[in-house]
C-alpha cells in the first residue's frame, strides 16, 4: 500500500512539474500573438489522438 501512495506522489509531482512547463512556454506564446501589430492569426489546438475526418473523405 505505501508503495502506490509513493508511485501516486511521483506521478502527481512529475504531471504538475509538466504543467508548470506548459505554463511557461505558453505565457511568452500568449503575449508575443497579443501584441503582434496584425492580429488576424488563428491558432488551433487540437486534442492528442482526435483525426480530421475530412481529410480522409478527400483522399478517397
């Protein structure tokens, strides 16, 4: 059982060590697209593993 509960703590520090990464990187990414003079850029997020069907009825 204490051998989970230490598993469980690395897990959680190493996911909050990644986030706190992520948040880093993204505020410089932020500010550099808010100030930029012509504002018309798009930035798309997609989720990990989802696939744009419509690229495949294209092909086909």
């Amino acid at each position: 059982m204490q051998s989970l509960e230490e598993l469980n703590n690395v897990l959680l520090r190493t996911e909050r060590e990644a986030y706190d990464e992520l948040q880093a990187a993204r505020k410089p990414a932020v500010e550099y697209f808010e100030k930029k003079p012509n504002n018309r850029s798009f930035i798309g997020v997609k989720r990990l593993g989802v696939l744009d069907e419509q690229l495949f009825t294209r092909a086909v």
